[in-house]
C-alpha cells in the first residue's frame, strides 16, 4: 500500500512542500531543500525578474530534475492579478498546478475568500491544478473543492508569525469534510507544529526557512 501524497494524480514521496522566500542566500536555499527531502518547491512568480534573461533567479537554482515546481501567486491582490500570475507562472514553469494566493492585506496578510473562489473557479476551467491558500474556514473549503480545487491549505496562523497552529478546530472540520488533500500552510515555524498538523491528519504541510533548514525534522519523507 502506497504511503505517497497524491494531489490530481500526481504521487510525491515527501509531505513536505517547502517555499523558497526569506532564504539569506541562494546557497541556503539548495542547502535547506535538500535537506528537506521535499519533491514540492514553491516558487512566487511575481517576484521573479524576468525581463533581462541573462539574469538568474531562484528557478536557475533549483534542480528541476529532482524537484517539481509549485509556481504560486504571492504578492498578488485581485483577481485579476492571480490569473495573469497564474498563467505566466504555467508559460514559465511549463506546469499547469498552481498555488493561488489572493491577498489585498498588505498588513496582516489575510487570504481573500471571496476573490479566491472566484479565481479558482476561472482558473479550474482552465485546465489548471488548483491549491488554494485560505484562512481556516470548512465552508470555503468545501466551495473550493466542489469548484474542482485539487487540494485546499487552511493556515495554522498569520503568514510569518511562527504561532504554530491556532485553527486546530476549524482545520479538524475541514479534514473530517475534505475529499482532496488537506495541506496546512503559514504560520508554521518549528517542526512540532509540523508534526502536530500531520498527526491531526493533514495530508501535508507547506513550510519556509525556519523547518526546512532544521535537521531531520519529523515529517520529512514519507509520513
């Protein structure tokens, strides 16, 4: 019997999926993912520069034979902005899964539920794989996934704020209802929360600097 997470068919040894912002160096970032074991690596097309090709960004960095690509739409603040993220990321990476983030709060960071339904519903027409980063709320979960979303990602706590998982009711409803991958994102800062959504029953975690670089944290690999 297979361990693997499967999202939309596609099998990943690892339940860590790491992102590669906040890294000190680019060499920091090859370290901690490898490190990691993670076959998943989140990448914020909108911050890539892409104007002057003899540039480098982080995608030159990355192994992308060892690992797949999760262009996301970080930075982004309407609906509109995500879908052009969205599809420049899939001319870029040469993947149609997506990571879609709809953030109009510069301040706290908080998803926007409505503009985030709206644009997974256009983005799922259009043949995209869709991982909806959302606050922890069972009711757009399950829109999200009746829309045809691959997986939902409810946050732990505010992006950033390393509080650990303060949604462990919410995210429990949302796991009891969910029919696709359950993957617990933001907030998340050592790997004991980590651990504390997969034994709640996550089916993976998303994480920046602070557990991808720990060493032999307890869900890399298979969980």
């Amino acid at each position: 019997m297979s361990d693997d997470l499967v999202i939309a068919g596609k099998h990943f040894k690892s339940r860590l999926i790491v992102g590669t912002g906040r890294y000190r160096t680019m060499e920091d970032m090859v370290q901690a993912l490898d490190a990691s074991g993670t076959e998943l690596v989140t990448v914020a097309i909108r911050r890539l520069d892409l104007d002057n090709p003899n540039e480098k960004t982080i995608l030159d960095y990355i192994d992308w034979d060892r690992y797949s690509i999760l262009p996301n739409t970080a930075g982004c603040q309407t609906v509109a902005e995500a879908l052009f993220v969205a599809k420049l990321g899939r001319e870029v990476t040469k993947t149609d899964f997506v990571k879609l983030e709809v953030i109009p709060d510069a301040k706290y960071l908080f998803p926007d539920p409505a503009a985030t339904l709206e644009a997974a519903e256009e983005l799922v027409k259009e043949g995209f794989i869709v991982l909806p980063y959302i606050h922890a709320d069972p009711v757009l979960s399950k829109r999200l996934e009746d829309v045809g979303c691959a997986t939902v990602m409810p946050l732990g706590s505010a992006i950033g704020s390393g509080q650990g998982i303060h949604t462990v009711e919410e995210i429990r409803i949302i796991l009891e209802q969910a029919n696709v991958p359950v993957v617990v994102d933001a907030g998340l800062a050592v790997p004991s929360d980590a651990s504390k959504a997969l034994e709640m029953g996550a089916s993976a975690v998303l994480v920046n600097t602070a557990i991808a670089q720990a060493e032999n944290p307890a869900m890399m690999g298979e969980a």
